[in-house]
C-alpha cells in the first residue's frame, strides 16, 4: 500500500512541475530543485519498501513507520493537490478576456491580485519545506531496520491472450451441490408449519456462498419455486434493512415502506401459499430477538418453502433453528489440485503443463483445501510463464509468516504483492464499498480517475487504462460474481468478503462508511478522522449529516437519493471529464457549461426557460461538448426558441454519444416543435433513442430513417399525442427492440410502418410493445403495393406485447406465424383474442390474454 501510494505522488509531482513548464508560470521559485529532492528522497525510501511491507505483520515498528510513511505521501499529495489547481485558476484567468495572461512578461495585476500569488507562493513553499524535513526524517529511520534493498521496474501491464475464465465454473463441490439440491426440493406436503432451513456452515473461503450460488441458478430449483430471493446479510444484522431487502426482491423493484411492520406485512401478502426459496448469505448474529423480526413474515408459504443460510459460525446454525446442517470442509488434496490446475494450466499446452506440474501440484498444497486460496493461486499462476516464477511464489519467505493467517489470506497477499504499484492503489480503493455491493464496473473507473489513479500518458485514455487496470483484477479472481451485457462484457462485479477484509486492512482508517438511517443517526464503519474516502448509506429522506464536515481529508464523495442544485463556479471545473447525479434530481445545470470540453460523460441536460432565471444553461453549450459518450438525456425542449437555436446544440457532431433521449417538446408550435426536432438530429452512430413527450407535432422528423439511423437498435417513443402516423420503421436495419406508448390519435398501422425495404422490414427486430394506443383500430402488415407481399416481415421476433388498446381489432396473422415468437402477451385488449385460432400458437411457448379488473 506504501509503495502504491509512494509511486502515485512521484508521478503527481512529475505531472504537476509539467503542467507549470506547459503553462509558462513559475508559481513557486526554484520548486525544480526541491522537487528533484523530495524524488530522489522517495525513490531511495520505495526501493526497500517490498521488504518493509512484508516485515509490517511479524515487526510493529516497522509497520508503524509504514503508518507515518503513508500519512507523509498523502500530505505530499495534498500540497500537489493545491498547487495544481492553482496552476488550474490561473489558466482558467489566462483564457478570460478580462484577465491579463499571467505570465512573467505580462503587465502588472492589480495589489490585490499580486498579493493573493505572493501569498499562495509562500504557503506552498512553507508546505514543500515542512514535508521535505519530514521525509528526511523517516528516510534516516529506515536504516535501523536494517532492510534489504531491491531494484523496482515498473513492470507494462501483462493482457493475457486468452480470454479470462470465469472460475465460478471450478468448483469441486459436486457431491456437497447434489445433497444440498436434494434438500431443497426434498419433503413432503405434510411438512410442519415451522421453517424449512438449510444452513452451510463453513470457515470464510471455504466455498458457502458458491454453492449457495449453484444450488439457487440449478435449472431445477428454478422451475421448482415460485418465487426466489437472495439477500446478502452480512455485520451488523439489521431487520429493517434485511426486511426491505427481501420486499424489493419480491417485487423486482425498490420499496417505497420505511417501517418494519409495513414491510413484513407486505411480505406475508407476497408469499402467502407461494413456495419461495430465501437465501440469507453471510449471517453473523447470534441474536434470536434480531432474527425473529425477519422469520415472522416468512411463516405464510407454501410447503415446500426453504430457507438457505451460509455461515461461518454454528452457534448462527442452531439460533436460527436450522433443520439441515451442512459442514462445508476443506477440499481434498486432489480436489484442491484440480481446481488449481484447471485455472493456471488453462489454454497452455501440453508440454508446459508438463513442466510445470511438479512445481504446481507443491503449491497447491499451500492452499489448505480452500478453494478461494486455490482460485486465486490459479488466477496468478496463470499470469506467470517461466518456471522460475512459479519457483519464486512456492519459495516466497511470505509462507513462513504464520501471523498473516489469523487475519488474511497468505494467496490473497502474494496476488496482491505480484500488482503493479498503479494497480494495488485501484485495489484498496475498493475498500470504500461496503461489503457484499454490487460494484458497476464503468463507476469504479470513474472514480480511480477522480483519485488520480490512472495518469495514462501519450495518447491513451484514462478510461481505458482503468479498463485495462480492471481486467487485471479480474483475471486474479479479485472480483467476482459478474454481470455482463448482451455482448458478453462485465458490467458489475462483487468481492469476497476475505478479499474485502485485504482491502480494508491495506486502507485502514482511510475508507470512511458512513450509514444514515430514517431517525438522522449516524454509524460510523471505522475510524474517520484520517479518512480519504466516504460513502454514504442513507434512507429515502435522511438528511445530509453535519458529521462530514469533519473530514478535512476528504478526497471523494459520493452520494444519492438528494436534490442538487450545482453551483455557477462548476463551469471553472475545466479538467472535469464525468458529471453524473445517479439517484438524485439536477433541475438545472450552471451556464457555462459548455466550457467543460473535457466531459466525457453527462446525466442529463434539463433546460428551463428565461422566465425562470437569468443565468440558466442553454441548448447551445452543448456545441463543444464532442467528448460527451454513453448516454444524455436533454430535457424540457419545450425552452428551446426555434430550430436555429436547437441547431446550435451540433448533436450530430457527438460520434460517441450512443444513448440519447429527448424529453418534453411541450407548449411549443407544431411547426416549432418539428422544426426544433429536425435540427436535434444525432450521430449516425446511435444506438438507443427515446422521444416522449412530442405533444404538438403531427408527424416525426425526417432523420427517424435508415440512412440517418443506420446503427440504431432500440428505439422507443412515448407520449406523441398528434401524430397519427407510424414513420417507416421497418427500414432500421438493426433495430432489436421497439416500444410504442400513448400515441391517441393512430388509428391504422400498415405498409407504411414497414417501409420500402426491397428484401426484409425490420430483418432484426425480436421485441415489439405495444401501449396505451386508445383509438387504434386495425393492424395490416401488408404491402402498399400488393405485388411485393412476398417481402419477409420481422423474422427474428421473439415478443410481441399489447397492452390497453382497447378498439384494436386483431392481430396481423402473419405475425402469429413466425416461428422465432416465443412470448405473447395481450393485455386489456378485449377484441383481439376472439379473432385469434389458438390452434396456431402452438409454437410459442409463453401466451398470455389478460384483462384487469
């Protein structure tokens, strides 16, 4: 951690005296030379620091010195913090018209001005002084430890060729897997009304939570319950939390209770007479009064309803009143084996297996039968090519320092030892997470880059590096329990809880949680006075708590679930490159936005009239935010003047941008509100569109085409209330998904909402919604010229929905007759299924006709 940190502020201070060079400022005088000093002090202190980490668990002096050797860097990288962004204020005075450009050569500034700099100068000079005394210090106290030297090169990140496993697929479990199945679905229906309970119990890595995993995705628990759910319990063991959780996993959507009693109440209505599979995941208390909150709303389901618990602990077992026990013990010497070998060995050849067998078959040994130790130990393995690394881990003096046992993995430390410098850093940070929380992969690059983690040189993005930077990680089965999207790319990720507890001993102090619950209390995770980091857990309607204005430390921020106004000064945030409020509601945004030509990434763009305020952001800035990519949302259109203003917005200059929506054309004219559309055409490049709100206008814009849209592949629009015609959809040659809501006034949809495709209308479409379509009476898919009806018509079509469209008629039959249609669902639809023959959807699995009440 040390050494991470160490190496972090040595390329701060290189980038930093850059950054002044480039600028042609000296704001501090003669700062080369003790910056070379505070290098050169540094490089000689990291040299030995691999050996002083290692001796920190058995020598409390040394770790000790490590403590004030990390409080230093993060003082040095505060002072770099300073003195960069007062280099930034003078650029951002540099480029204002009404500022001289501060170079030595310029005229005078004003006394106030010259004061200010003078004053800035010498408290960064002091600060440098004061540090440079202190690291002296600590760099003459490291020769009574007498440490052994070692040459640092800075290894190139390693991209392994293969693509990376995913090592949930070794388990070694099978037989434990088949008992704990058997449990799950065994019984009968004279079961007791008492709970069915299946705890496993096992030391941490031993596997729990991965059999817990197995057994909950088996094809044939999943067909047996009705209703599933997975709740991770962990320290401290709360009710309402817990509770909640199991209401919103019910409901697959976020409860909106904030009482106990309306929660468990709501439960018992969800499961009564369903058989449900609960799955509590890393229970700790022993407390019967805590669990007896949870277990009373679980009593009303079917027989056959089962509880799954992991546990370290067997007193937990028995307090819950456990009906299956199941020990969880080591692995075999030869399950253990396999396991390693499968992930180190994988896509190497024959001979290469060969010749590191031997090597191999001894440090699996070390692992002990825990298939964690032995997952991670095949994860870096596989890293390492030559037979002298592999002699090198089973060699590590690390080995003989039984002391790491009683509080971490000895695997886990020899993965993390093996990181790059930049890497460890991204590591720890994770500590900041709470355990057990889903980590969204494209956040947590954001937030290496707001901490400075990742100073990509030439040319290469800071996004990609932290991707790289992830991948890495990932390859060592440091993360785990992924989410991917449809193109097979992780988009979340979880840590073990032992490799959480490596995080948060590297971060100790520094990684600040801070929990607010509905009352305003406030419960501290760790220590906070040193803190670099927090993270705030609040309920819907807890206020800001007063407590973190403590943290004079703090570094980053992050928090949901508020209401933002963003301050007019946040157009001086020219290096800012992501604004997101995830969770919260931004009404307007400053002017002077559109200064911020380094973003990358941008919630929404909410625009409000003149009327409301003065100083308001408008449509325009957006022009030279090219950077922008992902998705935006630009809303309240209807404060757009006319077309030219919308125009000046330039979105069809924004090639990264592949999400866009566009939101509340309001009051404006027919003609406006068209106008104003046309001229907000994007990219070609985009790939998802939504437009709600169009209330004026009686037709779409022109670029809702194939030649404009040529990558689009869902499209979905909403609220139209004028238009009474679908435009040639049919033509989107990759459009996959799309939804219709709310547009009154259609009343036939036809030829022309295939297009003139000359071979396939809509060649890629599999999902089709149709909602809200009042006055909808007929659906023909048939061509305007009758000759061309051999045309083949949505052939990949997987669903097809239609909800509360009350007057239309039926449905196309040669829609029913695709062969691909797995799912039909007509909602409050009352004409449509007496003009359906039944006879001819047997080939579609899932049919449902369903009107409310």
């Amino acid at each position: 951690m040390a050494d991470a940190l160490v190496s972090i502020v040595l390329e701060r201070l290189a980038s930093v005296l850059e950054q002044q060079i480039r600028q042609q400022v000296t704001l501090v005088v003669g700062v080369e030379s003790e910056v070379d000093n505070l290098k050169s002090t540094l490089q000689s202190i990291r040299a030995v620091l691999g050996d002083a980490e290692k001796r920190q668990f058995t020598e409390e002096l040394v770790k000790v010195w490590l403590e004030r050797l990390k409080d230093i860097s993060y003082q040095m990288d505060d002072v770099v913090d300073g003195w960069s962004t007062a280099l930034l204020k003078l650029q951002i005075a540099a480029e204002n018209p009404g500022i001289p450009k501060p170079k030595i050569s310029s005229c005078l500034p004003s006394p106030c001005v010259c004061f200010k700099q003078v004053s800035l100068r010498h408290d960064i000079a002091l600060q440098i002084k004061d540090i440079k005394k202190q690291l002296n210090a600590i760099a003459n106290e490291r020769n009574q430890f007498n440490f052994v030297s070692s040459s640092i090169i800075q290894q190139p990140h390693r991209r392994i060729t293969s693509s990376v496993i995913d090592v949930s697929q070794f388990c070694g479990r099978d037989a434990d897997i088949n008992i704990i199945i058997g449990k799950l679905l065994g019984g009968s229906c004279q079961e007791s009304s008492s709970l069915y309970i299946v705890s496993i119990v096992g030391m941490g890595g031993i596997g729990k939570t991965t059999l817990a995993q197995l057994a909950y995705n088996h094809e044939k628990v999943k067909s047996y319950f009705h209703e599933r759910m997975w709740v991770c319990v962990s320290d401290p063991f709360d009710p309402m939390r817990i509770s909640r959780a199991i209401l919103e996993a019910l409901q697959k959507k976020s409860s909106g209770f904030h009482d106990l009693e309306a929660v468990q109440q709501k439960i018992c209505t969800l499961i009564a007479d369903e058989k449900f599979l609960l799955v509590l995941d890393d229970v700790w208390t022993e407390n019967y009064e805590l669990w007896e909150q949870v277990e009373s709303s679980l009593k009303g389901g079917a027989p056959g309803s089962r509880i799954l618990v992991t546990t370290r602990n067997e007193n937990v077992s028995t307090m819950m009143g456990t009906t299956y026990k199941h020990p969880l013990g080591e692995l075999s010497k030869e399950q253990c084996w396999s396991l390693f070998s499968n992930i180190a060995f994988y896509g190497r050849s024959r001979e290469k297996v060969e010749e590191l067998e031997n090597i191999g078959r001894k440090i699996a040994d070390k692992c002990r039968g825990l298939p964690l130790a032995a997952k991670v130990l095949g994860s870096l393995m596989r890293l390492k090519d030559n037979k002298e690394d592999w002699e090198s881990i089973l060699n590590n003096e690390i080995w003989q320092l039984d002391v790491i046992e009683k509080h971490l993995s000895t695997p886990l430390l020899l993965s993390y030892y093996d990181l790059s410098p930049a890497v460890k850093r991204c590591f720890s940070y994770c500590a900041v997470f709470p355990k057990d929380q889903i980590i969204r992969k494209d956040r947590l690059i954001k937030l290496w880059m707001a901490n400075s983690y990742l100073n990509s040189r030439e040319s290469i993005e800071m996004e990609k590096t932290g991707g790289d930077y992830f991948e890495d990680l990932v390859s060592r089965s440091l993360f785990q329990d992924f989410d991917r999207d449809d193109e097979g790319n992780i988009i979340s990720c979880k840590m073990h809880d032992i490799v959480h507890d490596l995080a948060q001993y590297l971060t100790k102090n520094e990684c600040f949680i801070l929990e607010i619950d509905d009352e305003k209390e406030v419960r501290m995770a760790s220590s906070f006075q040193k803190a670099r980091h927090a993270t705030l857990i609040s309920t819907p309607g807890a206020g800001f708590p007063s407590t973190i204005h403590n943290l004079k430390y703090l570094h980053t921020l992050s928090a949901t679930d508020l209401l933002i106004t963003l301050p007019q000064g946040m157009r001086k945030l020219i290096n800012l490159r992501h604004l997101e409020w995830e969770g919260s509601r931004v009404l307007m945004l400053p002017k002077g936005i559109g200064r911020l030509t380094s973003l990358r990434t941008l919630t929404g763009f909410p625009i409000i009239g003149d009327h409301f305020r003065r100083d308001v952001c408008k449509i325009g800035e957006l022009k030279n935010l090219n950077s922008l990519r992902g998705g935006l949302v630009i809303s309240g259109i209807a404060n757009v003047k006319d077309a030219e203003e919308a125009g000046e917005a330039e979105l069809k200059n924004k090639k990264h941008l592949h999400h866009l929506e566009l939101e509340d054309f309001g009051r404006l004219a027919s003609a406006a509100s068209k106008g104003v559309a046309e001229a907000l055409q994007p990219h070609q490049n985009l790939k998802s569109l939504k437009i709600s709100n169009y209330d004026a206008a009686t037709e779409f814009p022109s670029w809702i085409a194939a030649s404009s849209l040529a990558q689009l592949k869902k499209l979905e629009i909403v609220y139209c209330a004028q238009v009474t015609c679908l435009p040639p959809l049919g033509e989107l040659p990759l459009l996959e998904i799309l939804i219709i809501k709310n547009m009154k006034r259609v009343k036939y949809v036809g030829g022309e909402f295939l297009g003139s495709s000359s071979t396939t209308a809509f060649p890629k479409l599999k999902q089709l919604i149709f909602y809200g379509m009042k006055e909808w009476e007929k659906w023909e898919v048939k061509e305007e010229d009758e000759e061309e009806e051999w045309r083949s018509v949505m052939p990949c079509l997987h669903s097809l929905i239609t909800c509360e469209c009350p007057k239309l008629e039926s449905l196309p039959e040669r829609l029913l007759q695709i062969t691909a249609l797995q799912k039909l669902h007509i909602i409050d639809c009352p004409t449509v299924r007496g003009g359906i023959d039944l006879s001819k959807l047997s080939h579609i699995s899932q049919v449902q006709f369903y009107r409310p009440f």
